[in-house]
C-alpha cells in the first residue's frame, strides 16, 4: 500500500460513522424512561416519576453545558411533570422553568432533536394560560409550531401537537389534516414505546374529531 493510500485509510478510519448524534444517544435514557412513565405508569405515581427524571436530566444538563440536547429533554421532563401536578400542584412554576430551559437550550442550537425545542415551547404557549395568570400566547404558539413543522415536516410530534392545537381552536378540519400526516409519520429508531403510545393518543383525537362531527 502507497503512503498515500495509508493515510487516506487513516483518515476514512478516524471518520465517525453517519447515525444518530453524539446529543441522541446522550439523552437517549431520559427520553426511554419518559416514555415508561408516561405510556406505562398510572398517572397518579407520574408526577413524582417525573421530578426523579428531572433531576437526572439536570445532572446531564450541568455535566454537558454546551449541548442542546439535555437541556431541552430537561425541559420536556419538566413540562410533562406540569401538566399531570395541576394549577394546586405548582404546575405554573414548573411551566415556567421548562420555557427557560428550553429558551436555554435555542441558544444553543435551535435545530437540535429536529426543532423539539420549538416543539415544546409551542405546546406550553398553547397550554399554559395567558395573561394575568400565565404566559401562556396563542400567536407565540402558531409562531412556534410553524417553526417546529418547517424543521421537522414529517414528525410525528410536531404534526400531533399542531393537530391537537388547531382541534383546540376549533378548526377541526384542519386539525385532521395534521393528525392524519402525524399517525403516517416515519418510525424514531429505539423510540418504540413513545412511537405507540403518540399514535394512540393520535387516533383517539381523531376519533373524538369525527364524533364531534356528527
């Protein structure tokens, strides 16, 4: 072998093989254990399940500061605890904080995980309730979800919670639309459970759609 075509093997050696990024499989536990709790643990056990998460996700978060990843899985944890501990429970200080982590993490790197940071922060502008009580922005929403959606088209996350979002509005027959495209959404290799689990919540919107229909 040439010297030269030593050091070309060299090279093509030390090249990283093309898959999921070095921020994928970092948070991959977070985002395996999420989807236990959520698919698979009575909702009433949920929101402690969800603040142990959290407190992992943090670890992971101060352990790789300049990473994206963590801290929007973060986030997502701390949402997803808001929305099962209820306006008594402290759900709006949890909202709170999952919007800071998530604005954190576009700082970033705003095309991390496919735009789920806009993904995300879209879902609690559209949740959360607006002024005076909350920070919750219908237009910031749209803004967000139309962010998400040019990231990441064919998602099946950001087509389900833009569907669930125009089904909130009202616009059911644009709803439709996107929950049809979310259910016919591409496989997240080792995201099985969450991957079921969002095409049963998917199906069960649509049903409700068609008999609000009727």
């Amino acid at each position: 072998m040439s010297a030269r075509s030593l050091l070309v093997a060299l090279l093509v050696s030390l090249v990283p093989p093309v898959h999921a990024t070095a921020g994928d499989d970092l948070v991959r536990p977070i985002q395996d254990q999420w989807a236990e709790i959520k698919y698979r643990q009575p909702e009433k056990q949920q929101a402690d399940l969800y603040r142990d998460l959290a407190a992992k996700a943090r670890k992971l978060s101060e352990a790789n500061p300049n990473m994206a990843e963590p801290l929007i899985w973060e986030g997502i944890v701390v949402s997803s605890e808001a929305g099962v501990r209820g306006a008594l429970g402290g759900a709006l200080g949890l909202a709170k904080e999952a919007r800071r982590l998530l604005e954190e993490s576009l700082k970033l790197d705003e095309k991390a995980l496919n735009g789920s940071a806009y993904t995300s922060l879209a879902t609690l502008y559209a949740k959360v309730p607006g002024w005076p009580i909350g920070f919750g922005d219908k237009k910031r929403a749209e803004e967000f979800f139309k962010k998400s959606l040019a990231m990441n088209p064919a998602g099946i996350d950001p087509n389900f919670f833009y569907g669930e979002y125009l089904a909130d509005q009202d616009r059911a027959a644009d709803a439709r639309g996107y929950l049809e495209k979310a259910l016919k959404a591409p496989d997240r290799p080792g995201r099985e459970l969450a991957d079921q689990g969002r095409r049963q919540e998917i199906q069960a919107l649509l049903n409700k759609i068609g008999k609000d229909a009727r």
